[in-house]
C-alpha cells in the first residue's frame, strides 16, 4: 500500500492562522499512518491465527477419520479371522491339507497381543496447546473434540478389558504352546495345536461373540464418522479442503513421470534387501531378499522371492499388475551349526521350504491377478523415490517405502 499525505512545510514562515493548520494536519496525517501500519498488522495476524485454527481442526477431524477407519478395519478383520476359524473348525479331520496361510490367520487371531491402543499424539497435541484452542475459537467444535476423545479412551479401556474382547491364548500360554511344535514355530505348527485349541472352551466363547464384536466395531465406526462430519460443517470445511490439506501433508518431493521411473531402485538393509526393475516395455521384475539368524545356527539363511508384472501410470497413480508367477528360493548354503544341532536346523529348514512352497502353489493358483496402486514422488535430486502403497485387501494401512536408484 502506497498511501502519500501532505506534510506542512515548517521551513517557511508561519502567521498564527497557518501555524495551527500545519499543526493540526501534521497530527492527522501522524494518526492515520498509525493506524494503517497496526490495523494492516492486526488484520494478517487474526489472518494467520484463523488459517492456524482451520489447520488445526482438519488435523483433529483427520484423526477422527482414521479412528473411525481403524474400526471399519478391525470389522473386516474380525469377519475374514472368523470365517477361516469356522472353516478349520468344520475342517478339522483334514487340517494337514489346509493352507498355512489360513492356518496361521487362525492361530494368530486367537493370540494375545499388546492390546488396543489409538494414536494419540494428535489428541496431546490438542490438549497441550492452549493456541490451538484460541485459534480455532469454536466453543461447538472445541466442545466435540472433548466429547471424542473422552470417549475415545473409555473405549480403549473397554476393548482392553472387557472378555469378549480379549483373546482367549494368554501370554504365558502361548509359552506353553511354542514348547510344543518343532522349532518353537507356533504359526508352522498350527496345525498340530488348532486340533485342540478350536475345542478349548475359552476358544469357543470367543468364537461365539465375534459377530458382537464386530457389530461394535462398525457401530464406533459410525459415530465417529459422524462426529467427523459434524466437525467439517460446524468449521465450514470442505471434503476438498481436508484433501488438499492431507496431501500436502502427506509427501514431499513432486510426482514422478514416467521416463524418471525407468530404471532399477533398490532399499536395502542388514537384513533384507528391496529391488524392482522398471523397463522401457511396461514390465518390470521385483526380487526381494530376507537374511534370516537363528540361535541354533551361526550365518544367515537367505530366502529369495521373485515377482513379474507389467505397469502404468493411471492418471497420478502407479499401477503395477501381478502376473501370477512366483520363484521363491531358501539358500542354507551359507549356515554352520554344532552336530547337536542338526535335527533342529534340519527340521526348520524342512518346515520353511514347505511353507514357501504352499505361499508359492496358493499365488500360482489365484484366479485374480494382485493390483497394487501407489502414488510416486520424486525427490530433488532425482535418485530418491518416495512410494505410498495403497492396498486393495481393506485392512491393510498404506504403507510408504523409500527406494533409491541403483548404481
């Protein structure tokens, strides 16, 4: 702004008149340059603190999203773990002839873990500053934050403490279990213990309150979501808003062309080793490798996994389609272990050898191709990628890996 006002000119000489004129538009030009350089400054601050508010609040409502979203998943997973545990149950005369994929999704879902725990390090966030609440200045949605996450913990405490929540194989009982199988390998010898364990009565009662179970899940799911709703109307925020605010969020570095992508990326680490191959032709070549120690060998056993498929930029995102080929290798080659040790090292070499042959017969035989669609973004350099994976199975999270180009 570019505002000029007429200044008196007090090198000439003044008659009394004059003198109080010049005084008086002195005084007046003084005030009003006040008052343009604090009001313009007070103007971009309430500016500034009303952006920070409505960051804050799509911060909150995301978070509502994602608790909402983690209900919704843990439905799904409720359903599918029931379904395959009714299956082994009706199946239980045949088991050996059962996948060790579904025979692991069993005895997994019947074990004991850290519990339900929600991220709250959007909810401390919140509680801690008290700009936030002066920012957003919304008594009605400050009031609806406070409701979600009070509610948000009792459930927490419920779902961590209620029976029909808790699974039924403890800790220590999984101990018991671990002693049972060969190599201590509960979920490669699932099917010895599901014989009994699917007859057990804590495992029944479990079973039988799954459908409950789910059913909560779906029903916090829904009142979440309406929460979340209900704080985008009360702000004034916009399913497009609260995408955009997401994605520029989400990322760094600019989405990568086609051309960029061509080539070898990797992402390596001691114990594991990440390669895809882009080529010129629209296929490309994955090959993972997993370096795995045991206490009762001394190097590493290697297990390799080698995947084929072609790809394309669909709009922004990445596709890549799975063709239903699969090599999976287990090398011991490179293994030493003390005589006393040969049984154990044999009997877990066996066992692994026939789980990655079951993996690879079960993906040869799919009748659908795996599709996995992700978002690619290019760092400044140029040698760094970015890739945020989203799954088509609804209860796995996107995932984000970081692959850098081959030398």
């Amino acid at each position: 702004m570019n505002i000029k006002f007429k200044m008196p000119k007090f090198g000439r000489k003044l008659t009394k008149g004059t003198f109080w004129k010049e005084l008086f538009l002195t005084f007046i030009a003084t005030t009003i340059s006040i008052i343009l350089t604090f009001g313009t400054a007070h103007l971009i601050e309430n500016k500034q603190k009303k952006n920070a508010g409505r960051q804050s609040a799509m911060m909150i409502i995301h978070d509502m999203d994602q608790s909402a979203e983690m209900m919704r998943k843990m439905a799904k997973m409720e359903d599918n773990s029931y379904e395959a545990s009714k299956y082994v149950v009706d199946h239980l005369d045949n088991i050996d002839a059962i996948s060790i994929d579904t025979l692991g999704m069993v005895i997994n879902y019947l074990l004991r873990g850290e519990g339900l725990q929600f991220n709250d390090s959007k909810e401390k966030v919140f509680h801690s500053s008290q700009d936030s609440w002066k920012n957003i200045d919304n008594a009605n949605f400050i009031d609806l934050v406070q409701d979600f996450y009070y509610e948000r913990q009792l459930y927490e405490k419920e779902f961590n403490s209620d029976i029909r929540f808790i699974e039924p194989i403890s800790r220590e009982k999984q101990y018991e279990l671990m002693l049972k199988v060969p190599n201590y390998d509960i979920v490669g010898g699932a099917n010895i213990l599901l014989k009994d364990l699917l007859k057990d009565e804590r495992v029944m009662f479990f079973l039988l309150y799954s459908s409950a179970r789910s059913r909560a899940y779906l029903a916090l799911a829904d009142e979440w979501k309406m929460m979340s709703d209900k704080g985008k109307f009360i702000m004034g925020i916009t399913d497009e808003e609260l995408n955009h605010y997401l994605e520029m969020n989400r990322h760094s570095g600019k989405l990568i062309k086609e051309r960029q992508l061509i080539g070898k990326w990797e992402n390596k680490s001691e114990n594991r080793q990440f390669e895809v191959d882009f080529l010129k032709d629209h296929t490309f070549v994955s090959h993972n490798q997993y370096f795995i120690n045991n206490p009762f060998y001394s190097g590493h056993v290697i297990t390799s996994n080698t995947m084929k498929g072609t790809w394309e930029f669909v709009g922004d995102s990445l596709v890549r389609t799975y063709d239903n080929y699969l090599e999976y290798d287990i090398d011991d080659s490179q293994i030493t272990y003390t005589p006393e040790m040969k049984d154990s090292v044999k009997s877990y070499i066996a066992n692994s050898k026939k789980m990655a042959s079951s993996i690879t017969n079960d993906f040869k035989q799919k009748n659908n191709k795996v599709i996995q669609t992700a978002a690619v973004y290019l760092d400044i350099t140029g040698e760094k990628i970015e890739i945020n994976l989203s799954h088509a199975d609804e209860i796995m999270d996107a995932t984000t890996m970081y692959m850098v180009r081959a030398k």
